[in-house]
C-alpha cells in the first residue's frame, strides 16, 4: 500500500517539475502587461480611443527567453557535447560490480555453474 503512494508522491513531483516552466511565464506575461488606461468613447460613440493603449508583454518576454537559451547553447555547447560523446562506462558507478563478483564466486564453489554452456 505504501508503495503505491510513494510513487503517487514522485509522479506528482515529476509532473510539476515538468509544468512549472509554464505557470513562471504566465505569472511573468501577467506581471508585466499593463492594461489600457484613460479611455474614452469616439466621437462616433462605438470606437473607444485610448491614450495609453496598454502593452502585451508575451513577445518581449519570448524574445528575452529566446536570448538567454542562444546564450545558453553558444557558452556550454562544447562542454555539453563533450559530455554526451563520453562512453558508457563513464556514465555508471560501479558500486554493485564487488557484489556482484562476490555472487558469481559463491555461485561457481557451489557448482551451480558447472553444467552450464556445455552440450
């Protein structure tokens, strides 16, 4: 039972850690627009005229991300290549391979391998 709600827990945690990027812009579009103010009606009584028509900050805000990632791919682009060209084995820890060798030995003493892989 508690199995079920630990992994409840972590899919969670790993659903907000993948939408959390989009509530920050929202919150930052809906911070930094401004709305229109001192509005009155035309002189045609349908058209409402403004005199400071209010400013949509989502394509100052797309194009100050879109900056920091360019930024972001020219300064570690190298390092990370680097790193993705690194083999297999640099990736893992070995922590098990002592166990395991352990297992294998006591596995081979006891003769369970023996007739294994002969016809």
């Amino acid at each position: 039972a508690i199995g079920g709600t630990y992994m409840t827990l972590l899919n969670t945690a790993a659903n907000l850690g993948g939408t959390w990027p989009a509530s920050m812009i929202m919150y930052l579009v809906g911070f930094f627009t401004t709305a229109p103010s001192e509005c009155s009606v035309g002189p045609d009584g349908v058209t409402e005229v403004c005199l400071h028509p209010g400013r949509d900050s989502y394509i100052p805000i797309q194009l100050g991300l879109s900056a920091l990632g360019l930024a972001w791919i020219f300064l570690l682009g190298r390092r990370v290549m680097k790193v993705a060209e690194l083999p297999d084995d640099a990736w893992r820890t070995h922590l098990l391979d002592d166990v395991k060798g352990e297992q294998q030995q006591d596995e081979e003493s006891n003769g369970l391998l023996s007739g294994w892989g002969t016809s």
